[in-house]
C-alpha cells in the first residue's frame, strides 16, 4: 500500500491524498460505507459503483468469522470475489463489537472469550487468531485487535486498558511478519489508538503506535458517547502525534459536521452507519439539510430530495414518492433512502477535497456545515 499527501493547507491541516491499494486507487479525504457482513444493508454493489461512486467499503471480522464463518470465504478466494466487490476493502478486528458484548464476554491477557450473539456458541479471539482470520478474509486494510473502552470511563480502567491494547498489538504485528497473505496481494495493517478521553493517555497511545511504522493508523474509542466537543479535542491532538506522511482513519464517526471539522484537523478515512441506519429510518442528508421524509408536511412536496444533486445519478425521487413508500412500509423505500444518504455522504467528502485542492476548503467548510446541520 502507498499513500501521497497531494495537496495541503496553511489555514488548516486538511489535506487531499492517494491511497494506492491492490484492489484499487482511494481518493482523499474519503468516507468507506460500512458493510458488516459482507454487504452494505439494502444496497447492491453496482450500486455502490455506479451510484454512490464508493472506493472502499468496510466488512467486520467478527461478524464474518460468525457467519458465513472463515471457510467459506476462504473457499471462494476471499471477501473480494465472495461478495462480487472488486474494489479496495477494510476490516475491523471485531475489538468493537466484543466490547460491545457486554456481559457475553470477558477479556484477559490472552485475548477474549465471547458468546455468539447469533446462537450463544463460546469464542476465543487472541490477537494472532484475529491476524489469521483477517489474513483469510482478505481485505487490503486490516485493524490490529485492541480492547475499546467504554464512556464514561475511569482513569485507572483506561491506563490498564491501553496497555494492553499496545500488548496486543505487539503480537499482532508480530504474527502479521511471521505469515504471508494467504491470496496474492499484500495487506496493509493499521494499529488503533485508544486512551479514553484522558490527553496523556492518548499521546503515549500514539507515540507507541507510531513507533511500528505501519501503513496507516487508526483511531479508536471516540463517538461513544463523549461530547462532541472532546472529540474534535482528541482527535486534534492524535492528528499533531501520528506521522503524517500515513493515511488516518478516524473511526465509526459521524455526522456530515462531524466529518467537515475532523476532515480539518488531519483526519483522511471515515466510517460511519449513520447514513444507512438512518436512512432507513426516514432520515435523509441533503445539501441543504436534514430531512424527516416521514413528515407530512412532504406529502404533496414532489420537488427533489436534494435540488443540488447530490442524490442517485440517474433518478431524482420526489419527497413525496419517498414519503408515499415508507408510509406504505415498502423496501424500496430503505433502498432509495440509503442510497440517496450514501450518494449525499461521499459527495460531500468529494466536494471538501475539491475545496482541498482549490485552496478555500476553511470558508466552504464554514458556509456547508450551517447548510447541512439545518433542519428542514
């Protein structure tokens, strides 16, 4: 994998990139569509290409390695060839998702050992095992495995925590150069910074981190319930620490506001479900604001969703229609809806490295961010 900082600002640390991959080329700054399982819900891969122009989606390691389990998609050549996408793809260690857990699990030294979700069958995932399955899914860009604590968290918790997530990532990178891939193309593995909200915390986490000298780097733990503003905070600070001359994902965040300020303060990646959960529940992103197309006040509204474009290229659905299909409890309304917001999210990360390029990106990101935060 490679990266290039093409272009740069004084008056921010935006920066437009290339991410060059096996599987393809990624445009900076850049938001992935998260398909957990292997598909993005209620959206087909010639439409992620066609419509939504994604370069890069997300699978989950946990969850694949539950269903269809690592077999399979080993048998068809990897996730690539098993879900007909041929673009570049990213998976996360699944260390969310077993944070997540709860009670079904309980983590040590070793690793962690959880319950399914699916049938309660008991799991263990140690930081090698994590390594070899995300070798055998075969993405371009892996997540090394590390504990995500929870908010709010105590500063004690936190410390232990990140040690061990650095622990962990030891034997992650050392098992990454111990094996080859498994298919016929290298991947590119990205270290998690953790530490809570704890300043101190965090700069150890990314000092160490960057230490490894890997591809690109990741930070974790935020948008879990933390104010928005320590987020910005944080994730200013990590950005001042982690190389620069490496791509930097910002993890699960956010808002289209959320994305705008972090794209600012040196973030490259995103990843985020809120534009196809919320799609599908009747919210929808436009570039004049956010839309409840359940509204009755969109009954006979039969303008655009969004007059600017920013919607599916080759049909402009009215609110009205959309409105009609969710009160008629008809999937094609989650389909349009997820598409649209999709459409919306990758416009907007496209126009801010436009903006980017062209040297005005602060005063655009001022004037789009009062648009897109309205509520219409």
């Amino acid at each position: 994998m490679k990266f290039t900082v093409n272009t740069t600002l004084k008056d921010s640390n935006a920066r437009a990139g290339l991410l060059q991959t096996a599987h393809g080329d990624i445009e900076t700054p850049i938001f992935m569509p998260v398909g957990t399982v292997g598909s993005v819900k209620a959206v087909h891969q010639f439409e992620l290409k066609k419509d939504v122009k994604a370069q890069i989606i997300l699978g989950n390691t946990y969850h694949l390695y539950l269903r269809p389990g690592i077999n399979i998609i080993h048998e068809a050549g990897g996730i690539q060839k098993f879900n007909s996408w041929n673009k570049p793809m990213l998976t996360d260690s699944g260390g969310y998702q077993v944070y997540s857990l709860g009670e079904k699990r309980k983590i040590k030294e070793e690793g962690v050992t959880f319950h399914s979700h699916i049938d309660g069958s008991l799991h263990t995932f140690t930081p090698e095992s994590v390594m070899d399955i995300e070798r055998t899914i075969g993405a371009d860009i892996i997540m090394a495995f590390d504990e995500c604590t929870p908010y709010p968290c105590d500063y004690e918790y936190a410390k232990q925590s990140l040690g061990l997530t650095h622990r962990w990532l030891e034997r992650c990178y050392k098992r990454i150069n111990e094996t080859k891939p498994v298919y016929d193309y290298e991947q590119a593995l990205f270290p998690i910074v953790q530490g809570s909200v704890y300043a101190d915390l965090r700069k150890q986490s990314c000092e160490t981190i960057a230490s490894y000298n890997c591809d690109g780097n990741a930070i974790g733990g935020l948008s879990v319930g933390e104010p928005v503003e320590k987020m910005y905070e944080l994730t200013e600070l990590c950005c001042c620490l982690l190389p620069k001359d490496k791509p930097r994902y910002l993890m699960g965040v956010g808002t289209p506001a959320n994305i705008l300020e972090c794209i600012d303060l040196g973030i490259d990646m995103f990843d985020c479900v809120m534009p196809t959960r919320n799609g599908r529940n009747g919210m929808l992103f436009t570039s004049e604001g956010i839309i409840n197309i359940k509204n009755a006040k969109f009954a006979n509204d039969f303008s655009p969703i969004d007059i600017n474009g920013t919607s599916i290229v080759d049909v402009q659905y009215t609110k009205a229609y959309l409105r009609h299909l969710f009160n008629a409890h008809e999937i094609l309304a989650l389909q349009i809806a997820s598409i649209h917001n999709l459409c919306f999210y990758l416009w907007l990360v496209g126009e801010a490295r436009k903006h980017i390029i062209e040297k005005d990106f602060k005063s655009w990101k001022t004037d789009i961010i009062k648009k897109v935060t309205n509520r219409l």
